[in-house]
C-alpha cells in the first residue's frame, strides 16, 4: 500500500515537472499520463484556462478562444471542445489528447443529419470522395526534387496538401521529432482542411432575411502571387483569408441593425473590384504547382488554378460576369451601369424568387428597371455568378434553403465541384444538377432531365452535363413553337420580344437539339463529338504554359488527334495556328469531306461555309426589311442604322412569311450566338464554334430555314445550290402547322 502511494507521488511530480518544463499548451503531448483511472471530460473553461493567448490567431485574426467564443458551433449549438477534440482528462498540456485534430469521422458524428434527422448526403458521403478517402492517395512523381532533403522534410513538404492538418517538429540538427517515422499517420484531407473548425462562419443581419444569414468563413492559407502554398514571412507571400469572402464594400449592412430592416446600400463604399469573392483561392491552394519547401524543386500536381486562370470561366472582366458584378465599369468602361443593366447589389438572397415585387434597393435589386421597378438578377444567376448557380443546380432556389451571395464571383471550383459528394457515374466529385432543365412560360411549362427541347438528356453526359447546364442557351425551337408559332397563339403574343436563345448554346449544338426543326426534314447527331463529350476535347493533354487543355477549357489540337479520331488512317489531322497549341477549326477541313455545302462550288473549310449560309440567311432578311446586328440588343430592327431598342423588329406576325421569318432568324441567332461575338460582327469571320460541335446539324439548320422562309418570302433570294448534309432521325414533332 505503501508503495503504491510512493509510485503515485512520484507519478504527480512527474507530471508537475513535465508540466513546468513544457508548459500548458506547449503542444508536447507525449508526457506522463494524468494519474486517473481513465479520460473524462474537464470542461471547456479548463482548456481556455491555458488556450486563450498561447495558440496562433485564427482567419477572423483572432486567438483561437476568442473565435470559437463567437462560433454558431457554441453560440447555436453549444459545442464544446472536447465534443471535437475528445475528452481532455489526461491532456492538461503535457499528456495526450484523442483528437488533437479532428478529422471528418469527428465532424460526421454531428453533421451526418440535419434537419430533423434527414441523412446529409454530402457530409454523410465525404469519406467516399477524392479528399477524405485516406487509401486514395494521388500517384506522385518527385523526380523534380534539385535538392535532397530529409525523409522527413520531404513528408512535411507532402504533407502540405496530403494531409494539411498534421504539424512536425524538428530538433536543432534537422531531425525529425514528431510525428515519428515509425508511427506516420494516413495521409488525409479532412474537413478542417478546408474549413475553420473554431469559426466556420459569422451570422450578419441582412435587410433580405427577418433571421441572422451564414457569412461563410475557411481556412486560411498562405499563398504565392501564383496561387501555390508559400512560407509565411517570405516575399509575396499572403493569407488567403483576406480575400476569399471580401469582408469590406458593399455587401455588408451597417452594424447593429435588426434582421429584415429596410437598407439602402451604400454604393460609394464599391470601390473598384472590391466587391469580389474568390473561394477558389482555398482550392488553388493545393491545386498550384508550387515549390517544395526545402528542396525547391517543383511541385507534381497539375497547374489547375492557373489553367482556369487563363479561361473563359476564370475571366472576371468578360461579359457573363463584368456585366453582372456590383461595378461593371471596374472591368470594362464600356459596360452599362445604372437603368436597365445588370449591375447587382450584395448580398444577394438565392431565397427571394419572384422577379419584380420584392426587389427593392435593399434587397436583390440591382439597379432601376426604367418602369418604375428594380431588375432581379435571380434567374440570370443559373450561370452568371459561379455561387449562385449551385442555388439552381441543387433545385433550392427560392427556397428558405438557398444561399445568401456577399459578391461578385465567376464560374469558380464549387461551381462545378462538390468537395463533399461524389455523384454515381460522375468523377471528381462533379456535380450534376438535380433539374437540368426547368421551363415555365405563359403556354408552355416542363422540367427535368431534359434539353430545353423537352428531349432527355443521355446518360452518356456525366461529368458534362455540368456543362450542359449553361451551354444550352434560353430557348429552344420547341419553346418558340409553344409560345410564338402555335396556331393558337395571338398575334399580340406572336408581335413582342424576340425569342432570343441567347449565348454559348455549344452544349444544345453538340448533342444536335434546341434549333427550330423543319417537319419532314431529317436531322444529324455528331457521334465521334458526343462520344467524345465535353470533357475529352476541351481537358485532356493540358500544355506546360497552362493556356490549352485542363482547366483551361481551351482545346488542345493534340487532343484532335489521337489514333481513333483525327489521327485514324483516311482522315487528315486537325492543325494548329503557328506557335499555338489550339487547333485552327477556321481553316481546317476533313479530306473525306468534299461536299459543297453552301452552293458556290467549292468545298471550303466547313466555318466557311457556315459562314457563307449565315450570310445569306442574313442577306434574305434584309430583302424584307429585317435587319440584323449580332453585337446590338435586341439584334432583329426595322432599319439599317437606326440600331436600337425602341426600333426593334416587332411585327413578325404582320408581314408576309412572317412566321417564316422568325423560324429563320430564331436558327441563325442561336448558331451565331455559339460562340459569342468579340470586337467584330460574328458574321464576318467563320464561326468556328457551331464547325466543331456539329456542323452538319448547323448545316440543316441553316439551309432549311433559308430555303423555308425564300419560298414566302415577299422578296425572296437566290435559290440555294450545293449539298445538304443527309440526316439520321426525324425532325421532333412540335405540333400542328410546325
């Protein structure tokens, strides 16, 4: 007995020793064990007894404490520390803690139900996806090490991406302390990876919701001017916390005010590009070929992030996103502010659904509409913002589910990505949204897995049918059908706005739907392009300067050319502008193709001869007093100068083959608008967009709305000569009179 009471002083010094040599807090957890039977629970005001000054502030700039004090983890939920980190009874500094660094097992033990018990897929599946399965461990090359180093250092370096959550100590010769070489932990990416597990988010008062909305907060990174992980303290090197969600500007409400009160924001606080939000920032993080710490060779991962920043996604001052951001004119002076534009006010409340009555200054408005209402970026935001999208892909739009957006953002990585799901048939956790296609109008209303045409989507899409999403336009020949050609349409409803199916309808163009189909007339797929899919000539064989292929989105001819494509014995290979990667589709024609599609006797490169249609179809319209200018809204006008809303081209019911003549020009819109117009009217230059994905679709569609509306028309062309590409189904059935 006796003893036993000498060994249990003996043990108590011990720890008191360690504990004065180590320090509460230290971060040594290898010391004697608390002398208690087992772990129990000490209570959160124990652990910020020794954590409130000693760790290393937060994303917020805050100490650790003072941020988890702030939390919705504690302020909603009432979680405490050991509910993450596991009971502290034998911790006290110096002994060990379980969970030291929680990982998704920890966060799933709360987050896998929500909402009365409904099982959380994203969260519940997170172990499954490319980032929280510990076996799935990327094939790595390290031959670009110039510097041996240490197994060691060499597993920190790794270890930045790979598992980002564990810390190593090194004693003064270099050598590695902890953790032990015997004993390495898996490789993993967890939640806290990503996201601040003290402070995931702050709760502000917005005039658009009567409760408090989630201002979403993430880990902070330190990153070079490329993007890649960076020391600390060295040049250029940055916290990424500054500048994922933008805390300054517009977007927040003064403080103090209630939820729900009426805010008119202050726009003078808009100030150049401040309003931008950039989470890909946290992504880029790991996926941006950097330097190894210590050796300085390269980084194995791909160049993703500066792939996308050479892409039309990643370009903040292009049109789909310049326009629509909180101040246009910061990216493009030539951008319409004010009246009537799409200039938007954050925070934007994905929640809010109607259009017209509950835009208010404060609320979802961007700018004055002219009649006496405010415009509504709402249903533009299906595309036009990267992060209000996913509000749309998941079908929760106008849903008290639906997100708030604090600002400017384009297509970004969750965009397209859900780091917590995979979704079946899909790879790299891309997403696939729930509705591809959702259609109301006055007089015709569907949804679904479908094309804007109500035909369904094959299933052979997967990891494009993201792409689809936004790359079918507006409208569809089947859409103007319903709601403008109809016989039991109006002339009323016939006589308004065109039907414009708007831009970057390539997906529809691929997959051969949504242009207004001829009864009687056959149609053609483009098989070795589907099978191909987006994904397969737009991201494969990305170049070492990041411009062509990957996340650039930009095709890389090499891509063309393969053994079972361009390369295969009998087909001429797709070439390349000098000194580019990107295959020069103006220009190039297969040699098995000798067809002369537009009647002037030569077979010329097909964009050409698209080209050559459109011109004619363009030429024909004006014979009738339509006159059209693909860089001018709304595009369609009564007169050859006078290029402006009040004289758009109306009376499409009015004139003879007026019917006819919106068929005609519904066709050429969309295949023009394939690939939007740059500094120049489209119709002057190939359209090397709508050669790619389909051209005999386009072909059909080009020559059957000229020869259809010539026969009526009051002044009608030159018949059309030349071949017209054989089809391979009939047209879809519309209804009567199509």
């Amino acid at each position: 007995m006796q003893r036993n009471r000498i060994l249990s002083f003996v043990a108590l010094l011990s720890f008191l020793l360690a504990a004065l040599l180590g320090g509460c807090g230290s971060g040594k957890k290898e010391g004697v064990l608390f002398p208690v039977a087992g772990p129990s629970p000490v209570g959160s005001d124990t652990c910020i007894s020794c954590h409130t000054s000693i760790l290393p502030i937060d994303i917020t700039g805050n100490t650790i404490v003072t941020a988890w004090q702030g939390t919705t983890h504690t302020t909603d939920g009432q979680v405490q520390c050991e509910d993450c980190h596991g009971n502290g009874g034998n911790h006290f500094g110096v002994g060990p803690i379980p969970y030291p660094n929680p990982q998704a097992a920890q966060c799933t033990a709360c987050h896998s139900t929500i909402n009365g018990g409904t099982a959380d897929k994203a969260l519940a599946e997170f172990n499954a996806t490319d980032h929280g399965n510990a076996n799935n461990v990327p094939n790595s090359t390290f031959s670009q090490i110039a510097t041996p180093v240490s197994t060691g250092q060499h597993i920190q370096e790794c270890s930045v991406c790979h598992n980002p959550n564990q810390r190593f100590t090194f004693d003064a010769d270099g050598n590695l302390v902890k953790p032990s070489l015997t004993a390495l932990p898996k490789p993993v990416v967890s939640c806290a990876s990503c996201h601040d597990g003290h402070q995931p988010e702050l709760k502000v008062a917005i005039a658009q919701r009567t409760s408090l909305a989630a201002y979403p907060l993430f880990r902070a990174f330190y990153v070079t001017a490329s993007g890649a992980q960076g020391i600390p303290g060295d040049p250029g090197v940055t916290n990424s916390a500054a500048f994922l969600f933008q805390p300054n500007g517009a977007a927040l409400p003064a403080s103090g005010l209630p939820p729900g009160t009426e805010v008119t924001p202050d726009l003078t606080k808009v100030v150049g590009t401040n309003n931008e939000v950039t989470p890909e920032a946290l992504c880029a993080a790991c996926h941006t070929r950097g330097a190894y710490r210590n050796s300085g060779g390269a980084t194995h991962q791909d160049d993703i992030y500066t792939q996308w920043t050479h892409s039309g996604h990643g370009d903040r001052s292009a049109p789909p996103f310049g326009e629509f951001s909180a101040n246009p004119t910061a990216y493009d002076p030539e951008y319409p502010t004010g009246t009537g534009s799409h200039q938007s006010i954050y925070p934007f409340d994905m929640a809010i659904a109607t259009t017209g009555a509950t835009a208010k200054p404060g609320q979802n408005a961007a700018v004055s509409n002219g009649s006496g209402g405010w415009n509504n970026n709402y249903a533009c935001y299906k595309c036009h913002n990267g992060l209000t999208s996913r509000a749309h892909q998941d079908d929760v739009q106008g849903t008290a589910s639906a997100p708030v957006v604090y600002g400017d953002a384009s297509v970004t990585c969750i965009t397209c990505h859900d780091p917590h799901r995979n979704t079946a048939g899909n790879s790299a956790n891309t997403r696939r949204p729930v509705v591809m296609t959702r259609y109301a109008s006055t007089a015709v209303s569907f949804s679904g897995n479908v094309f804007l045409d109500n035909s369904p989507i094959p299933a052979t899409t997967e990891n494009a049918t993201i792409c689809i999403y936004c790359h079918q336009g507006r409208e569809s020949g089947y859409t103007l059908y319903k709601n403008k050609l109809a016989p039991e349409v109006a002339l009323a409803d016939l006589n308004k706005a065109f039907s414009n199916p708007h831009y970057l309808g390539t997906g529809a163009m691929l997959w051969g739907v949504n242009g207004y189909e001829y009864a009687g007339k056959t149609y053609s797929s483009n098989a070795a392009h589907q099978e191909a899919n987006c994904t397969t000539c737009h991201m494969e064989n990305p170049t070492a300067d990041a411009m062509n292929g990957g996340h650039s989105w930009q095709p890389n001819v090499a891509s063309c050319n393969t053994s079972d494509c361009h390369g295969i014995s009998g087909v001429s290979p797709a070439v390349s502008t000098a000194g580019a990667a990107s295959p020069n589709v103006n220009t190039y024609r297969a040699a098995f193709d000798t067809n002369d599609y537009d009647g002037n006797g030569i077979a010329n490169p097909i964009a050409v001869e698209i080209q050559s249609l459109q011109n004619r179809l363009i030429a024909l319209l004006a014979n009738n007093g339509i006159y059209y200018d693909d860089l001018v809204y709304p595009y369609f006008f009564n007169d050859l100068v006078l290029r402006e809303t009040a004289n758009r081209f109306t009376t499409w019911g009015s004139v003879t083959g007026g019917k006819n003549a919106y068929k005609a020009a519904f066709n050429l819109q969309f295949i023009i608008k394939g690939l939007p117009s740059a500094a120049t009217s489209q119709t002057l230059v190939p359209n090397a967009s709508a050669a790619v994905h389909n051209y005999k679709y386009t072909i059909q569609l080009l020559r059957d709305a000229y020869e259809d509306y010539n026969a009526v028309a009051p002044t009608p062309g030159l018949p059309l000569a030349g071949t017209r590409p054989a089809g391979t189904r009939a047209a879809r059935d519309y209804g009567a009179e199509q």
